[in-house]
C-alpha cells in the first residue's frame, strides 16, 4: 500500500479504479476489497475533506466534494478510471460522473448509495449522532450499521476514523448534505451504473433504494444480496470485491457470471417502472449423469407453468398488467415494453424480462401496468414462465439476486 498525501494505493497496473469512502469513514475503509483487486488493477482510494488526514473545506458541499475528487484524480494524472463510492461517496460519485468529460467515467459502482435525492434519517438518530466526537455513540453508530462482525482490526478503523472526521465536516453532511437533492444534475449521465444493495441493510434499507435510487437512475443495474448490513466493504470484502471484477472485467474466466434481465414492477405509488437487474447466485457443479461442473442459479425448484406464444408482426399489447408474475425470454424476432414512467425497453433474443407489474394504479391518461408490441416484420416468438407461488406477485428488483 502506498499512500501519497490524500490517497492510498494498491497496486500499479491495470485500469485504475478509484474509491470514495462512507461517512466517517476514510480511504483505509477501503483496504480490505482494495487488497483483493490490487494484483489485477490500480486501486486508488481518496480521503475525503474533513476525513482521515485531508484538511476540512471552508465551505462543504457536494460540488466541492466532487471538485476536490477531480483535482486530486488530475494530480495524479488518472484519466479514465472506473468510480466506486460507498454511501455518502456514492452522492458525490455521482455528481464527480455527471461533471465528467465523457468517456473519463468508465463504470460507476454504488456501494450501499446514499440515494441522490434526499437521504431519510430519524430526526432521533440525527440527533444522537449529532453528538460528535463520543465515542459511546460512535460504538452504537457501527453496532446498529452492521450484520456481520467485524474483525478487531476493522471495528478499530471504523470507530477511529468516525471519531477523526472534522466535526463541522460532519454537522453539514447530518444537517445539509445528506438532505441536498443532486437528482437535475444527473439527466446527462454517462457511465454505466451498478448499485451493490443489501436488503438488510439498516441504515439505507431497500425500500429506500427503490424509491429514491433506481427511479432516479433509470439504466442501473442492481445487484442485491441479503443478510448484509451498511458497511459491507468491511463485512464482506470478498463479495464486494468479487461483484467489481466482474462488472469491470464481465466473462473473465473464473469470476462467477450474472445474467442481466429487466425487471418490470410496481413503485409503492402504483406507478409501473423498469430496472436492469443481474441474477448472481451462480454456484459451480456439475448438472449430473457424469457431466463436467458448470454454472447453475437454482431460481425455482417447482410453483411454475411454461408457455410459447408468438406475436403476430404489428401486434400491440394496450396497457395492461402482467396477468402473473413471470420471466419472458425471446426466442427469436423483437419485442419492445413500456412502463408508466415513459421508459421504453426493447428486446430480442438473449434479453430476458419479469413481468412484475400486479397492482399498478390508472394514472390521469388511462395507462395501467405496461404498454407492449412487436418491432419489425418478424413475428417475435417467447417463451413464458408463469410463476403459481403468490409470493412472487408484485416482486421488486433484487428480490430474485
């Protein structure tokens, strides 16, 4: 490890990826994915203003965060690199990449995001934490973030880099900064997006990457685990590291895969949205009878019906749900689905889609689940598995990871 006034570095070849740590944390936050990635690339991870050993601002802001971000990468001479923030480092992420000149942002990867709109928070727990430096309450603030034990070594750097930040550094990020709305910024965003989500997580919980996340990052993929708390960077540094490997480098042999689907579903206001997600849990065996091991995700064991149709060239689906939940998968020609929030996405053959839309609510122009049609002058033939289990009616991206 190097570290070179505000940055730490792991390993010198490779693309460079560039690492913005949570709040309260610091670059070291970082080490343990850094160390799993520096053999095959550039690891770089900043100490934010205000945390670690990087002088306060004057005046914080997220803008200011990111402009310190951008003069450090200048610095150091990094001009195209893959960008991962972890929480409060995923806003100013975010806004570093919405600035960005384009192709300098590789791959955005968000760790647990604070959601660019506006970050919920208990008025009671901002104001426990707003007592700072205290140890006690830096001790609870780590104990209520995790779901994994940390080791000796990591629960020290969390509780000492906690206790470390600037305290006014810390008083604008609880009071201003986690409440300040980047969302207009972002309409011009390049890079790709990846969102690493825990689904319990209890300081960003899920439903609250479904509302203020994805909606507002309409073409991130979200790769969701389970069990998992806040800081899974130090709770689980193989998983983290191994979900960037394989986004930054997708079929690299040996790196577990993930199959890319949209998934069709219904916000908590009855609105019919879109979400490219990644099934992940692939597991290596063998599919039996003496066959050599492959890469298997058991999604379903049994709870379902299968169907082939074909759609006719220029047939039109009009709005409507789909009947149940279910998983269609072109087999040839090309279809095309629209969802409440304008969003268009077409398909062909290798794309795959999850009809999860039940109980969307008609909004004022009559529209109601999803709009659906053919593209072209071939008929575009699926196969349909209909899921029986009602457990699966209106499930939400990641519920499938």
């Amino acid at each position: 490890m190097a570290n070179t006034g505000s940055v730490l570095e792991w390993g010198n070849k490779g693309d460079a990826l560039v690492f913005l740590h949570y709040f309260g944390g610091s670059a070291q936050s970082w080490q343990w994915v850094a160390e799993r990635l520096s053999d095959d690339y550039r690891c770089l991870a900043l100490n934010l203003p205000g945390f670690g050993d990087t002088p306060a601002l004057k005046t914080p802001s997220i803008q200011a965060f990111a402009d310190f971000v951008r003069q450090e990468l200048d610095r150091l001479e990094v001009k195209r690199y893959t960008l991962i923030g972890h929480s409060m480092g995923c806003k100013i992420a975010l806004q570093v990449a919405a600035d960005a000149p384009e192709g300098t942002v590789q791959q955005l990867i968000l760790v647990a995001p604070s959601p660019p709109t506006i970050e919920p928070m208990p008025e009671k727990e901002k104001e426990r934490m707003l007592h700072h430096p205290d140890r006690k309450e830096a001790e609870t603030s780590i104990t209520n973030a995790i779901k994994h034990s940390l080791t000796k070594a990591q629960h020290t750097l969390a509780i000492e880099t906690q206790l470390a930040t600037d305290p006014k550094t810390w008083r604008w990020w609880l009071l201003e900064g986690m409440s300040h709305s980047i969302a207009d910024h972002l309409t011009g965003l390049q890079a790709p997006v990846t969102v690493l989500a825990s689904q319990d997580d209890p300081v960003i919980l899920a439903d609250v990457v479904q509302k203020e996340v994805l909606p507002v990052l309409k073409d991130a993929t979200l790769i969701s685990t389970k069990n998992v708390g806040h800081l899974s960077p130090m709770e689980v540094p193989d998983w983290v590291a191994s979900q960037i490997r394989r986004i930054v480098a997708p079929g690299k042999q040996g790196t577990e895969p993930a199959l890319a689907y949209w998934h069709v579903w219904t916000d908590d206001k009855g609105i019919s949205r879109q979400t490219r997600c990644d099934l992940t849990a692939f597991v290596k065996e063998s599919i039996g009878g003496g066959a050599d091991p492959q890469w298997n995700d058991h999604l379903l064991t049994s709870g379902a019906k299968v169907l082939f149709t074909e759609l006719p060239v220029g047939w039109v689906g009009t709005w409507h749900e789909n009947p149940k939940p279910q998983w269609i998968i072109p087999l040839s020609g090309r279809w095309y689905v629209e969802t409440m929030d304008g969003q268009r996405v077409e398909m062909g053959p290798g794309d795959i889609s999850f009809g999860g839309d039940q109980n969307t609510k008609e909004d004022e122009k009559g529209r109601k689940g999803h709009l659906s049609g053919t593209i072209g002058e071939q008929p575009a033939v699926l196969m349909i598995v209909q899921l029986t289990d009602a457990k699966w009616t209106g499930a939400k991206p990641g519920d499938f990871s």
